[in-house]
C-alpha cells in the first residue's frame, strides 16, 4: 500500500546535483512558463482587434 517505497518507482529527471544547478533548471522552466504565457496573450489579442469595432 506504500508506494512511497517502492523501488520500482523512479522520478522523472534525475536531480541536479548543486544549488547552481537547480537554480538554472529553475530560471529555465521559469523562462519557457513565461515565453508561452507571452504567446498565449499575443494570440488572444491579435484575436480580439476586430471585436471592439
């Protein structure tokens, strides 16, 4: 019933080994979440110019 044992269960990435490390995975992740967020409004504005008028 303990499945946070289980050897069998392996985590996605290995974890990076130093703060630096993390901390550029993280500014990473960070920085993609950010640049889609700016498409996904870019798209939603250029889709909304001709329903004001």
């Amino acid at each position: 019933m303990d499945n946070k044992t289980d050897p069998s269960r392996k985590p996605a990435k290995p974890a990076p080994k130093s703060r630096d490390e993390r901390l550029k995975a993280a500014l990473k992740a960070n920085l993609q979440r950010r640049k889609a967020q700016a498409r996904a409004r870019t798209t939603s504005d250029e889709s909304d110019d001709g329903k004001d008028e």
